[in-house]
C-alpha cells in the first residue's frame, strides 16, 4: 500500500493510505513514520491527520518496521520537562560496590525487518574516557540488533568491572530481565545471559528511545552508522585535559 504526506500537529510525517488516497485505519489509528527508510513505526489517531496534496509515494520506500510504543503522559511530561523521569536513564546504584561502575547504552538498528542491520555501544568510564563501537550484522532483525548491542557492551568491560547498560529495547529487557520465553533468538539470549552471569556486578536498565537522551541518541546513531556504512569499527577517547575538545570526532 502506498504513503502520503500529512501533518500531524504541525509536523510533516508519512501516513499510510490505500490506493484511493485515504488513510488505512486500524481502530480508528494510522501507521505513520517520520522519516523514509526508517523501520520505526508510530501510530496516530486519524483525527489528528490532515492529508497534504501531492503524489502518493512508494511502498518500498518505507521498510517493514516495528511499532514504537508511545509515551505515556508521564513520560512526556517528563521528556518535555527534560528531566529523567520514566523516559531518562534510570539512576546508576549506588554504594561501595558499584564504585568505578561503567555506564553503557546499546542499541540496534535494521533497515527492513528483517535486512540490514547494526549495533551501537556507547561506553562511558568513570574517568571520563569513552569508546564507541559499531557493528555490522549482514541480514537479520531489530531484536537481534538490541541483543547483540547488549552483548558487545558486555565483551568491551572486563567482567569484574561492574557494568550498568541502559536499552530502549522491551524485548531486550524482557527475554533477560522479565522472563519473557521468546520464540526465536533463543542461542543469542543464551550467550547474552551467560555474558550477564559472569560479572558480579550489573544491571540492565530501561531507557526510554528517541526522547533526548544523548547517550542513546549516541548508540542509536553508530547502529545507524553500521548499517549505512556495511562496517564495523571502534572509536576510543582519552580524558579530555583542560583546552582539549571533549566530544569524540
């Protein structure tokens, strides 16, 4: 089915329509995107909708994604408000044994769903150094992007190093941390929960995606880098001294 453009509260998004031009609802909702070639899929009230004139524009434009939960009021409240709330990092734990604690946020990326896909890990040391790593999955899902990123992030701390990971992915958190039995990716579950089980000292946290919050934004952009690109590499920075730029290049 094809797509056009509509507003949605002022914004411009991408809203899918049948042949005749008129939206495709489900329950009185939408499937929208923000931007071409994203697999991230939002659902509006059709309500809210106003068609833009113009052509209709390709399906193969917008790859098979998955839907992105919305916000609850809280969240947005607080997003809005720019405080952590539900959407920011949950707070690092505190006490002796979680000094020197490195902070991590994974995240994956597919272009279709499945097709290309990457993972991004964003390392933060108590030193003030950081590393970014991006990696480059051939074909394969979102989940297994999320999972894998939570796995590189695992490899790249040594295991008595204590190790808190934030992830915007329920799935993730779910199949690790919930209990979820999953139906697929069940020999990378595995190997993510063994990597898990050898430290003595970690935590996997849920973040809320797309709402600010830079070490995710920073994760989410080296999957996307990943699979622009079709490779993987790793960036390292030292602690800036005083005069030196802080950000990696």
């Amino acid at each position: 089915m094809p797509w056009a453009q509509a507003l949605l509260r002022e914004q411009t998004v991408y809203a899918r329509v049948g042949a005749d031009g008129a939206f495709v609802t489900d329950d009185g909702r939408v499937e929208i995107r923000y931007k071409k070639n994203d697999p991230r899929a939002y659902k509006a009230l059709a309500k809210n909708l106003t068609l833009k004139p113009g052509q209709l524009l390709a399906d193969d434009a917008f790859p098979a994604g998955e839907f992105v939960a919305p916000k609850s009021p809280e969240e947005a409240k607080a997003a809005k408000a720019g405080k952590p709330g539900k959407t920011g990092p949950q707070a690092t734990p505190t006490g002796s044994e979680w000094a020197g604690a490195v902070v991590a946020y994974a995240d994956g990326a597919c272009s279709g769903n499945p097709g290309p896909a990457g993972s991004g890990v964003y390392l933060l040391r108590p030193d003030g150094s950081r590393r970014e790593e991006f990696v480059y999955l051939g074909v394969g899902t979102n989940n297994i992007a999320e999972l894998t990123a939570i796995l590189k992030a695992c490899d790249a701390v040594d295991d008595d190093i204590p190790l808190v990971i934030h992830t915007d992915s329920q799935y993730s958190i779910g199949v690790l941390v919930k209990g979820w039995k999953a139906k697929a990716n069940q020999e990378l579950i595995v190997s993510v929960k063994a990597a898990i089980a050898r430290r003595d000292h970690f935590k996997l946290l849920y973040v809320a995606g797309h709402a600010g919050i830079s070490g995710n934004e920073r994760a989410d952009q080296l999957a996307r880098e990943a699979v622009s690109t079709r490779k993987s590499g790793a960036r390292e920075s030292k602690p800036a001294s005083a005069g030196e730029p802080t950000e990696l290049p």
